[in-house]
C-alpha cells in the first residue's frame, strides 16, 4: 500500500504543477489518477485525499470542456463524502452543484432525471445532519419533479413543504406559490374537478386569471406550457 500511496502523491504533484502551468488536460489526468490510487488504499485520510482529487479533476476537466468527465469525477468525490459521516454535509452540497450542472447541460430526460436524484441525495443528507439547507433541497425536488412529468411525486412533496414550513418565516410566506405549483399539477393530471376556475369551463376568465397571477411573480416555461394546454382543452370544451 506505501507504493499505490507514493503514486498517488506523485500523480497528485504532477497535477498540481500541471494546473500551475494552466495545462489542464494533463492536471485533470494526473488529479483522477491520483485519485484512483488514493482511494484503492481505502483507508479514511486516502478516502478523503481520493474525494479532494476527484473534485480538483472536476475543475480541470471543466476547463477544457470535458463536462462527462467532470461530472462523473465530481459524483465520484460525493460518494466517497457520503460514506463518511463527518463529511456528509459536504457530499450533500456537492449534490446539489451536481444537480445545478445536469439541469444546465443539456434538457434531455437523462440529465433532467440525474438532477432529480441528486436534489433527492442531497435533502436526505442534509436532514440526516438536521441542517436548514434540507428544505431548500426539498423544493428543488418538488419543482423539478413537476417539470418532469412526476406531478403525483410534486403535490406530495409541496404537501411535505409547506408542512416544514409553517414555522418558518422566511419560507411561510410562500405558501401560495406551493400552492399554485400543487394545482398547476392537479391541472396536468387532468383531475380539474379539483380546480374552480376550470370547473366554470370559462376559457376566458382563466386567461384572465392566468394573467393577473403573472403579474405577481414571474410565471416559468414549464408554469406558462401547462397553463396554455389548459386553455386549449377549456376553449375544445366551451366549443363544444
């Protein structure tokens, strides 16, 4: 094992002088092999060291556009702090710069759905630690699981935040926009017997409510994309 760790310190040097040099094709290498090597030894200092080179190989392999690698690498450096309970706050925060980077890479299912499990492994991190940054997690995962297409997962988890967040000051008074995301879903499920304005089969006053909320905060792609399918499906049935 001193030899894999006398390897390791020595890929660990490369890189370092590598990224010095502003070479971050041979930094982001030498940072994963390093890492490697450091976590085939196993034990919690070699653990720890693994973690902190497969997060440098993330920023390196960032500047040179390898974002697979770099987020391969990065989720790498979180399992390895999630199994350490001493460093789980630490994995929970790299979840969710994970989480952020899949929804920016691309909207593709694929990375749509990693972002969600990394929202979800970061607020069951962040509970465990008993840290208020759980909740934050939580309504990352409430949203995205709307936007989705997960809407029976949403309305739970909205039911789950407003629960938490009846003693918060902060958070309480945004109830009505949990609220509204929880009917946006209710809408997409088509369950409108649950919805007054829909119930009224009134195409117009639905637009007009529509409107008037937008006027109140900022309405997102996916809040717009539902609302105007509902109008559509109001405006088939008031012709009929």
């Amino acid at each position: 094992m001193q030899v894999i760790e006398g390897l390791a310190y020595e890929d660990k040097e490369v890189a370092i002088r590598a990224k010095g040099k502003k070479d971050y094709h041979t930094a982001a290498r030498s940072f994963l092999s390093a890492a490697k090597q450091f976590k085939k030894i196993g034990d919690e200092s070699n653990l720890l060291e693994a973690a902190n080179c497969y997060e440098d190989a993330y920023k390196a392999f960032q500047q040179v556009k390898q974002n697979d690698k770099a987020l391969e690498a990065l989720e790498t450096a979180a399992s390895i702090h999630e199994k350490n309970i001493r460093q789980s706050t630490r994995a929970a925060r790299i979840y969710e710069i994970l989480a952020d980077q899949y929804k920016k890479s691309n909207s593709s299912q694929y990375s749509l759905e990693k972002a969600l499990k990394m929202h979800r492994k970061a607020a069951d991190l962040f509970e465990l630690d008993g840290d208020g940054r759980f909740l934050f997690s939580l309504i990352s995962q409430a949203e995205l699981s709307a936007e989705i297409g997960y809407y029976e997962q949403a309305i739970d988890l909205f039911d789950n935040i407003m629960t938490l967040s009846v003693n918060d000051s902060v958070l309480s008074y945004k109830t009505k926009s949990y609220i509204f995301w929880q009917c946006l879903c209710i809408i997409a499920l088509d369950d409108w017997n649950l919805i007054q304005s829909k119930n009224s089969c009134d195409p117009s006053e639905f637009s007009t409510a529509c409107k008037e909320y937008d006027q109140l905060t900022t309405l997102t792609p996916w809040q717009t994309h539902i609302l105007l399918e509902a109008k559509k499906v109001l405006e088939v049935k008031d012709l009929r």
